[in-house]
C-alpha cells in the first residue's frame, strides 16, 4: 500500500522551518511495509488544503493530514478534509466535556474557539492525545470505488509521534498485511554515476522485487537496495543475491558492502595488516588526516603527520631535499614521492602519504593548472604517484585529492 | 505570484534523507515577493511525476522542478513534465556537442545514455548548467488560459543553487515588479543561542522594520538582518543602524560585521599584522589546518604544522620532552602549551597554536573525561593555555576545539 503524508502549516512554508515529522512517520510506514510515494507541504489555507487533500486522495490509498488541528481561525484541516470528502461534521458531546474538565483541570478559561476541536468528521473514529488539547481523527472510507484511510493527527512532534505510534500504527496492522524490509546500501568511488549506472542498471533492473537508488555525492557514488517480503529472511535473500552482482561488476571501484565509510575501510585494512600510516599534506592542508581520524579509534593505525604548506616545512619534516624543489617545482610527482616516503620515513609508519598540488582558485598556470594534484603513496620498497586533474571549487578539489589518497592506499591494501 | 516547489527524488522519500534545498530558494522567492504555497516531494516515479506536476499547474503560478535531470533511467522529469504539459520534447544538437565536449576533455567515454540529459521540451530555453552534466531548462507558457513560469532544475545542492540565482533569479525579476532588499548578517562566537538573544532581543524588537532571525550551529551564532523598502539606500540605513547596536552589545563575542567566516577574520589578522601561523594538533587531527587552508591566499599567513597523533611525534615534531609527557600525561596544559611553542619554533612562525584532548567516544577517565581538550597559544615571549570542556559528539568535540584555538587567536590579534 502507498501513503501520501500532508503537513499543514504556513511556518514549513518559510525559509527556515522544516516538516520532520515526516522522516518520523516513513521509518515507521517502511517498517509495516508501506511505501510513501508523496510529500506535500502546504499553509493555513482553506483552498489549498482541500485541494492538496483532492490530489492525494486520486494517487495513494492512505492519506496522513498532519497539523492544523488546534482551536486558532488558521487551524482548517478538520474542515478541509471533511468540505474535499464531501460529508459534514459533527460536534462530539463527550469531546467538549473532556475539553472542559481539562481546562478546568488546569484551571484556565476555555475560549469558544477551542471548541471546534470537539468537530468529528461523519464516519471519523476519536483518536485520543494525551499530550494535547486536540484529539486526532481516523477515517476508513471511499473515494471513485477505492478504498481510502485517511489519518487527521496534530503537528507538535511531542503530540503527532506518540499519537501516531498508540492509534494509528495498531490500526493499520490491522488492515495491512504484514511485510518487513531488508536493506543494504553499497558505496563505490572513482567511477562517475552515469558511468556506474550503465554498467548497473542491466543487472538492478531485471530484480524488479528490489527497489535500487544510485546517489551521487561527497566524490562517491551510493547504491541503496531496498526489498519487501512476507518476511526479513526472503527480503534479504533478494537483496543480498542482487547486491552480490553488484558487487561483482564494480569490482575494485566498490569499496562498501555494509555502508562503511571509506576511511573505516582503509583503518580496518590498516588493522588487520597490522600497518601504520602517516601523512604528508601540503594542497589539502590537514583534510586527510581530519577524515582519518574522525573515526574514532584510529589512533591505532594512524600515527600522524605534517602539514608542510611551505617549501621549508617540506624539507624540514618530510626531508625533501631542497634542490628536488627547485628542480621540479613544489607540484610535482617527484616532490610528492619525497614527501610520502619522507614522512614514513621521520614517523617510523608502514605507509606514508603525500599530497601537492595547486587548490586554486588562484596559483594555477598554463603548464600547472589549477586542480593538478599529485598523490603518492610510498612502502618503503616502492612508491607509486597519480597525476590527478581535479574539477570544481577549492573545496571540491581538496576532497577529491583526499579521496584518491585513501582509495589509492584501499587497492594497495587490499592485494 | 506564487510558487511551488517539486523536489523530485525516491531518496527523499525515505527516513534519512530531506531536500534542503526548498529552504534555499524559498529564501530568495521570498525576496523578490514571491510566497511559496506548496512544497511536494515526490519518488522516481514518471507516473507520481506527472500527477504532481499536474496538481501544482491548477493551483499556482510558477512551478520549480528539482532533480530527476540526471542521465539515469530513474531521472524522469523531463518526460514528466512534457507529458503532463502535453508537448515534445527536441534533442538539442548544441547541448549534444556540449556534453561529448565535457567528456572528451575529462577522457572520459560517454554512454548512450546521457543523450537524454540534452533533451529539451518544446519551447522551453535552456538554463546553462556550468557545475554539471544536465541543464535546467525555463518555460514560460500557458495552462487553462493562465500563465505559468515552469522551471527544471537540477537536485544536487552544488548545481541547483548557483544556477537557481544565476539563471532563475535574474528571469524571474524581469517578470515580477521590483523591491528592494537590504541584508547584513552578524556572526559570533562562544556566547549561547539563548543568551545571545536574551542580551539582543530588547535592541532588534524595537526595530519593527528589520526582521532579524538568530540562527545557531556550527559554533557559531548567526544574525541575519533585513530590511525590504521603496529604495536599497533607505533599507541598508536601517539595517546598518541596528547592526551598530547589536555589535556593541555583542562586544568581543562578535567576530563577524559582514558574514565573514572565523577563519577569514583570522588569516586578516594575521596579514594585517604580517604575523605568521603554525598549528600542532592532536585530537583534532588535521582540522585546524584544513578550516585554516580552505580559504584561498592562506598560504601568505599559514606555515604549516604537525599531526602529533602519538606520543612519540609529539616530540619529532613539536620537541615536546618526553619527561613533560610522562610527568602530566598527553592531554595536559603542560604539553599543550610546550606544543604551540614547539611548533612555532619549529616552523619560524610568529604565532603557534597546540591542541590536544579527548574526542571520544572511548579514551575518558573520571579525571581526563571525553570533551576535555586543552588549547594553547603562544608567541614566544608568552604562553596561554584554555581548559575546555565541550560537549557532543567526536566530531562535535573536534569543532569546537578548532572554534576556540581560532578564538583565542582571533582576540590575541585584535588587541
């Protein structure tokens, strides 16, 4: 089954608040195997709910109205949702007794406009809310000949969450079949996302059981496998069998299974090799071994490093002699060798890195254009160094060279 | 006039992530007058599309298409929003040539499949899309008899928000009547959200024509004023005026008059008093250097440092003694300071900032809990050490340890 969720209200409208009570409300739907195929978000106006109301009611069969409840003129959605089904509204005697004990409870005067959160739509059952003034509503009904639930809950997180989880959840057990969902996601980098769909979409499309989503971002590519099944085993077969194949045609560009980062990856190869690293950055400035020891923990594989911005640094933390500067210049795969194999060399580590090159957006030349990185990776034994040209912004090019620096140290370790 | 936004994408759809990019533009919709009345979100779907797209034509004026402009088999806006429109769709030689362009020059092969991302809906201009593969495209055209400004943009924040303001912004002024907007944005540091707006709120609530919101994160506080009238002139008056009294309530937590980062005010500073940096970091791991060279010309002021991960570098590259490590233990103010001083000898620097703490999650004692992170400046001739205690996270601890080194310097140059 598909739900649409409809938030109302106009401050979701504005540039600085957010409906998140959807996020709440999906994980939840997802769980009992409900797909949410739309969002909408709409203001305190009469029109405009009824005819976000009409919308959802043509596309999906549960419609989740969220807000809009309270006792103030710009609170519609109980009238919306009854003038867009085409029935009227009731006001609950027991309702107004149960406002009216709560206001004097807490010995407070009820305006009058409070009372029109005791208006039942016709056929509504009361969905009780311990935590508010307004009580939710929950309409089992139909609409062209198709069936329809439709859910009228309040908006505060602190009223919509626990309402949502103690009546509507139970309810819609009831009327759904039960299904769980298995997931996976899969993160591969160093391949372009419509490079990596072509080689993909072959095999995802012929699982049709399994919904895949390629996301592209933060110089990686994320593949997330989701399956619906009478239970978690059968759900996961799929996925799992799915994920296997592309697994297989992305070869060494995977380096995710299980949704790890990259730099858990290179730190758990690290560990096991019982390996150390140490890093050199000049271009980056610090971005490598900020990524690295994000994860906590890495101080077991990490030993260090040294951020050698200018020339002299080069040669006083790295040992880079001063003539191989002058020689290739500062950008230059010779540079970056000696500062890879130096930094191993002064930190005492199995492996050191070393980053060069021209960030921008100024300092880039004909012959060493802005973007041009050198990486390298030294052993002891050997060394290896990638020529990199970098697109985007300052920032870009930087996490791109810290990407490759990790990816080139991943391959390493993994042979 | 008004608009809605259709974020297009199935990723959106699930519990983990939001478009954020709606709060962007409504923010400058807002500006030139424009009220957003719906947003929606919607899955990969052509069908859902193609409802969605259908939906917001009868009720507003301007629609905003985002995302599903991609070369990938689930990217269906542009059929969807020709379909419902019912017109073609053209293949443009031009954007053809351009996207083999892209390709050839990054020696990339290009599949068949990003042929798609050059179609173009019958009479619709293409909005040049200079961070990406796909271009948005502008249609202005008619439904039922109405006008309607139709834009496709593409989903990711990098390439939706430029072309949003550069190629949106400018044809939608021309078609809404103008207002002028001035803006100024505060920023300060190491003062709470609630205290800040306790110590303001008497000052801008006294200015009823500057709307002023207070924003908090990234350990920072942000003031945003604005002010819309007749001419900029008269608007940026009143905004400056309230700006004056908010800075010198402020006093030294202030740090930013015009939206400057943290670390552009002090690597101006340091230019400004041809002084020179150089950071030996511990927990922090790289982050002080990388906030510091993210902005470009850093390298005038920025000398470099050291990743003093263990103990044993902690001495190679900042002479920390090993006898002080002993003594006081690696996270102490004694080592804190001995390694700003150590670094800044080390590097010929005038200034030279030393951190070291426990980030956590593991590695706290009740003596030395997680968030305990010493921070230490020192220019030769003096030493000051700050005992901090933060809260959050690991990589909540790391911010704020590199929020307070950059302070701390920050204050010292301001004297």
């Amino acid at each position: 089954m598909n739900a649409e969720i409809l938030a109302v209200g106009s401050e979701m409208l504005t540039p600085w608040r957010q409906d998140t009570n959807s996020l709440f409300l999906t994980e939840h739907l997802n769980a009992i195997g409900v797909a949410v195929r739309f969002k909408t978000i709409v203001g305190d106006r009469r029109t405009d709910i009824v005819s976000a109301v009409r919308a959802a009611l043509t596309r999906t069969d549960i419609l989740i109205v969220m807000g809009g409840l309270g006792p103030t003129e710009d609170d519609l959605s109980r009238e919306a949702v009854s003038e867009a089904l085409g029935v009227g509204m009731r006001r609950d005697g027991s309702l107004v007794a149960a406002l009216s004990a709560r206001f004097a409870e807490r010995r407070m005067t009820m305006t009058d406009n409070n009372l029109k959160q005791a208006d039942v739509i016709e056929g509504a059952e009361v969905l009780v809310n311990p935590n508010g003034t307004a009580p939710g509503q929950w309409l089992d009904t139909a609409c062209n000949g198709f069936r329809k639930l439709v859910m009228l809950i309040p908006g505060p997180p602190s009223e919509c969450r626990p309402l949502f989880e103690e009546q509507c959840l139970p309810r819609l057990r009831q009327v759904i079949p039960a299904r769980k969902i298995a997931r996976r996601t899969l993160k591969a980098t160093m391949i372009g996302e419509s490079a990596a769909d072509a080689l993909l979409a072959p095999i995802y499309s012929t699982y049709t059981d399994v919904e895949t989503t390629i996301l592209a971002g933060n110089c990686e590519i994320q593949l997330q496998l989701s399956c619906a099944k009478a239970t978690l085993e059968e759900a996961q077969v799929r996925v799992d069998h799915l994920a296997g194949k592309l697994e297989e045609a992305l070869d060494e560009y995977l380096f995710a299974s299980h949704d790890e980062t990259l730099e858990q990856i290179v730190l758990y190869y690290l560990e096991l090799k019982q390996a150390t690293l140490a890093v050199a950055e000049s271009c980056t400035g610090g971005m490598l071994g900020e990524r690295i020891t994000s994860v906590s923990g890495s101080s077991r594989s990490f030993v260090g490093g040294a951020l050698v911005y200018s020339d002299a640094l080069k040669s006083e933390f790295c040992s880079v002699a001063p003539d191989l500067i002058s020689a290739h210049g500062a950008v230059s795969a010779a540079v970056a060798e000696a500062m890879a194999e130096g930094i191993r060399r002064r930190t005492g580590a199995t492996f050191g890195i070393g980053i060069t090159g021209i960030a921008g957006p100024g300092g880039g030349t004909e012959e060493k254009p802005v973007g041009l990185v050198y990486v390298a990776l030294s052993d002891g034994s050997s060394r290896e160094c990638s020529e990199n040209h970098f697109r985007g912004d300052r920032q870009k090019v930087r996490q791109w060279a810290t990407q490759k620096a990790l990816d080139m140290l991943r391959r390493r370790l993994m042979h």
